[in-house]
C-alpha cells in the first residue's frame, strides 16, 4: 500500500523543535558574548578608574607634577599633616619625620619618612596615598614620591624617603576652599608577596653565561 503523506500536524513539531534549538544557540551566543564584555569592561574599568583618579584628583588621588610652579608662592598658608600606615602583614615601622608643617602655597617643599624592616628576613612593600579633604587632590603636586614603586627591605634596614610636593596656586582661586586650612597627606604601605625582578646589568649577564 502507498505510504500515507506526511500531514502538517506530524511535521509541525519537528520544525517547532529543530526552530527551538536554534533559538537556543542563539540565546547562548549571545549571552556568552555579553559574559566576555563584561570581563573585559572590568579589567578595563581599574586602568581606566586610576586614570581618572589621577587626572582629576578625584577621592583625594593626588597629581604628579613634572616641574615647579612657574611664579612666587602666595602668602597665604596652610598645614600640611603627614599620616603613615602599614598593612597586614608587613612588618614594617613607617612613620612621617615631621607629622604636620605649614607651608605657602606654591611653594616646593621636601619632607621625608622613614621606613625600618623589623623582621630578620627580606620583606617588599609598595605604597599607595590619598590627601583629605578629598577635593583636595587636584591641587597637591606631587614632584618626588616614593609610591606605586616596589620597595625591597633588607632585615633590619632603615630607610629614609623623601616626597617633594607643592599646593597649586589654581587652590586659591577655588571659592569652595576659602576656609580651607589643613591638608592632610596620607600613605599605607602594603605587603608585595612577589616583587617585580630586576632587569640583570650587563656584566651579571655575562657572569651567569660563564657558569652555564
């Protein structure tokens, strides 16, 4: 006997079901590609976050100068506090050698703080800042700082680090710090479990060779 034709009611559910998957497909193309943005939008959004800390001064993010203020520094003055702190873990004594000054704005001043390793083994550390008030940030220059830069510490060692800064004169100009008389700088040291190695000079080069 002839094969009965296939009606649209058997043939329905296979293009429902095959329609079905490919929707499917779909839906987890397009929500694997939404994951791997968002990855990407984090890990670009820490570069782009200090980026943007730096240039504007945002939560108390302090600028990097490059050269001194061109002319005199004002009379007016103001206190500038030096705070130290150190994270978990390191064993470190950090502490500022002069814990506030009063200085002109515009005016280049160098102060320092001092570092000792306390433990009896090698330890690194790196250190990060902020000034408050938090609006503050766009106007402390900074010329000379020991931050962001891995600090290795023999046991023992005792070291002392400078910071050269100066207070923008554009701070003057800023009606909402009229009343403004103290600035206070603020570091924390924290632990660097696996410091950045240090690029071999020539002649160490030369010396491992010889031993190979």
């Amino acid at each position: 006997m002839p094969q009965a034709p296939t009606t649209n009611h058997e043939a329905n559910p296979r293009r429902v079901a095959l329609r079905g998957l490919g929707r499917d497909a779909a839906v987890a193309a397009v929500c694997g590609l939404v994951v791997v943005l968002m990855v990407g939008a984090a890990y670009a959004a820490v570069p782009f976050y200090n980026w943007f800390c730096r240039t504007t001064g945002y939560n108390g993010t302090t600028q990097v100068a490059t050269s001194a203020p061109a002319g005199a520094p004002l009379t007016r003055k103001i206190a500038v506090r030096f705070d130290a702190n150190v994270g978990a873990g390191l064993p470190w004594k950090f502490e500022p050698e002069q814990t506030e000054i009063e200085v002109r704005i515009g005016e280049v001043v160098t102060v320092f703080y001092t570092v000792t390793n306390q433990s009896a083994r090698t330890t690194t550390g790196q250190a990060a800042y902020n000034v408050a008030p938090l609006t503050v940030g766009a106007y402390f220059q900074k010329l000379n700082c020991f931050c962001f830069t891995d600090q290795t510490m023999a046991p023992g060692e005792k070291r002392e680090m400078p910071v050269v800064f100066y207070v923008d004169p554009a701070l003057a100009a800023d009606s909402e710090n009229d009343g403004l008389g103290t600035i206070t700088l603020s570091y924390t040291f924290y632990p660097v479990r696996e410091p950045t190695p240090k690029p071999l000079a020539a002649s160490e080069l030369d010396k491992r060779k010889g031993n190979l």
